[in-house]
C-alpha cells in the first residue's frame, strides 16, 4: 500500500530536505521504499552513515518496524510513505529560515539544539518564550526542533525527548 505524506507545515519539510541531503540516505530510503531491510543489511551495505540515516528515518516517523522471526529474531523496517504532498505556502523570510535550518552546519546546529534543551529544562517551555530567547522567529526555532532528535514540538512547547547528556 503506498502512502503519501501530506505536509502542510513548512517547518515540516526540514526533516523532509534532511532525509535526502546526502547519496547515502536517498540510497536508504529508496532501499525502505522497496522492501523491508534489517539494520544489518544497511549497515553492512552503507556503514556507519547508513546506520544513521535509519536512525534519523525513525527518530522523523517516516519508517515503520517490526520484528521479523526467525533463528535470530531482528527488527526491519520500511518507509511508511513513496510520496509527499507539499500543500503549504508562506512568506519568503520563512523559506529562507526553513533552508537556513536545512543546511546549518552540524556544530552549530548542536549548540543551538543544546541552548534550546537547557531553556526547555525538564518540564517544557512555551515555544515564543525560547524563540526570543534565543532571539530568532518561530519558524526557525521550529525547524530547528524537527532536526532535532532530543527535542520535540507538542502543541505550543518545546519540550526535551531525551534526558540532556551531563
């Protein structure tokens, strides 16, 4: 059955333009679009940096799991979609803090990500509260959320998925 992932947020299309950035995870997603692959099978066809693409694929929802039985029972897993519907339109300045996010280097990205996780603190913090903080727009600091795989959007919070590393 081939689903279609309909975005309607353009914050959503960070993790989107983030699962096709590199050969490798175009490889990997095109791999799960077709069949169901361990993460064995990635890993030893594509490395360490195919092994992250699933992870990057999971941590974004874009894949689906499940445990396949045998001698040795291992989890496989496939894209849940072939196809996204991008229906969303909004002002240029937002494009361009969507891409910004897209293609920030990985260094600051994770300084910024961890400023974000020491506002958000255990509980959570209203989403406007932390984009001026940080003193940046909403869409930013949303896409930066999406990239993210310690923090999550619900609602208007930004809250932590992880415990944050000492």
């Amino acid at each position: 059955m081939e689903r279609t992932k309909v975005i309607g947020d353009i914050s959503e299309l960070v993790p989107i333009l983030r699962i096709v950035n590199t050969k490798t995870k175009i490889n990997v997603f095109k791999e799960l679009i077709s069949s169901w692959k361990t993460l064995k099978e990635i890993e030893k066809k594509y490395g360490e940096e195919g092994k992250e693409a699933l992870a990057l694929f999971e941590n974004i929802k874009i894949v689906d799991s499940k445990w396949q039985s045998g001698e040795h029972p291992e989890k496989v897993y496939h894209s849940y979609y072939s196809s996204f519907h991008i229906n969303a339109s909004c002002p240029i300045t937002e494009m361009g803090d969507v891409l910004a996010t897209v293609m920030m280097p990985d260094n600051e990205f994770k300084k910024i990500e961890k400023k974000i996780c020491e506002l958000a603190g255990e509980k959570g913090k209203f989403v406007g509260d932390v984009a001026a903080a940080l003193n940046v727009s909403p869409t930013l600091l949303k896409g930066i959320i999406r990239r993210s795989t310690k923090l999550e959007y619900r609602g208007h919070m930004v809250s932590r998925k992880i415990k944050m590393e000492e």
